[in-house]
C-alpha cells in the first residue's frame, strides 16, 4: 500500500513544480509531502521554489505597473540603422 506513495526525487520537483501553480491533485500533494519529510535536498527545493514564487509574484506586479519603451530619438535611430542595413 505504501508503495503507491513512494515517490523518486525527479517525481517530486515534478509535483512540487506543479503544485506551484495549482495543478497538482490532492494525491500528488501527499505523496510530496511524504516525501519531503525523508528527503533533506528536496525539502531544500521545495522551500527554494516557494521563495522564488514569492518574489516573483511581488515583483511582476510592481513591472506590469511601469511601462517600458524607447524614447522617440532612439526609435528613429533605430529606424535609421535598420534602413542602413537592409
């Protein structure tokens, strides 16, 4: 019985990856958590990835916030050395 929540180290970045985005089923989560508890490296992966989420979901807010484009004399530059080119 116990053999169906065995899980390998590959298996288990793979569930941690999609739990991550909420596409891991209930059954994935407990085999995930079973196994971070004999396994000190993919705990470590597990807390690292949640970090990472949490910055990034932080910091995408505060980039979708600010607009970057060119400035008008750096489009026409550009628009120059393409024309050169071509």
């Amino acid at each position: 019985m116990f053999k169906k929540f065995k899980i390998t180290c590959d298996e288990a970045t793979a569930i941690c990856d999609k739990a991550q985005y909420g596409e891991a089923s209930l059954f994935e989560k407990i085999q995930l958590n079973l196994h971070v508890l004999i396994c000190k490296i993919c705990k470590l992966y597990s807390k690292q990835n949640n970090i990472l989420t949490r910055v990034y979901k932080r910091n995408a807010a505060e980039c979708k916030a600010k607009k970057f484009s060119l400035s008008d004399e750096a489009k026409v530059a550009l628009k120059q050395k393409i024309k050169e080119i071509s």
